[in-house]
C-alpha cells in the first residue's frame, strides 16, 4: 500500500549518498501550496513587485497563449481584419507556505486587475514535496 516516495541526493563529488524523503511529510508536515497565475503580460512586472514586497522569494514565469470567456478577439492589421483565437498571457507558478496563500492571492488578484475581460485566473494546488537540488532541503525549507 505504502509507495517508496524518495529520491537518492549526492554532491557532485560523490563522497555520500543521503536518502530524502519526498512523502511530504519530511518534516513535521508543514504544508507547501502551487499557486498558479495567469495575467496580461503589462502586467507582470508590476506584480513582480508586488509579490517581493510581500515577501515571495522566487517564482517561475512562461509566456503562454489561451482563451476563456473572451474567446478571442479581432484585430485590424493594415487594413484587414484578422481573428486572434488566442490571447498573448504570462503565467506564474509560484510556491509558498500555506500561511502566505491568502495574502499571495490577494496581491495577485489586486495588482493584475484591470477591471477589463481577460484579468486572468488564479488556481492554489497541493504540493506533495518540495526538494532543493543543490542542498537537499525539503519542503518549506526548499522554497
């Protein structure tokens, strides 16, 4: 029923081999959250900022393309009108201690609104493990 859930760690010179746990639940269970972010590109580092003064450390931004409720929109290029199925969007994945969740969403969701269609979508996750390659660390301590 149990599965082996770890991951064998060794420096790079190879002088020893630890064995960390990624059950989660290393280290007294100290719980880890995914939030994931989509925002209009303008916007990004406004809400960069507004995330390192909160006290976020890192985060990792892909440029990304996709629709919702706007499904598109048109645009006119040299005269001509063309259908644009996907709009241009930045997501963030961003990795926090369950206590910063609430402020973390909040800043988010304050500094990307634009009040227009297309602010984006926040989505908060389970993270099961977090480990630090260089160091080994877990969970919290990996963020």
């Amino acid at each position: 029923m149990g599965q082996d859930r770890s991951a064998a760690i060794s420096c790079s010179c190879g002088a020893y081999r630890a064995l960390v746990p990624l059950s989660g639940h290393s280290q007294g269970n100290r719980d880890v959250k995914l939030i994931i972010a989509t925002i209009k590109p303008f916007k990004l580092e406004e809400v960069r900022e507004a995330l390192t003064a909160v006290g976020v450390r890192g985060m990792m931004v892909t440029e990304i393309k996709g629709f919702g409720a706007q499904s598109g929109h048109t645009e006119i290029y040299r005269g001509a009108e063309y259908a644009v199925a996907f709009v241009p969007k930045v997501k963030l994945e961003i990795v926090v201690p369950d206590v910063l969740v609430d402020q973390v969403t909040a800043t988010i969701a304050r500094t990307a609104r634009t009040d227009k269609i297309g602010d984006g979508k926040i989505f908060v996750l389970d993270v099961e493990a977090a480990l630090r390659v260089r160091t080994g660390e877990t969970d919290e301590d990996a963020l």
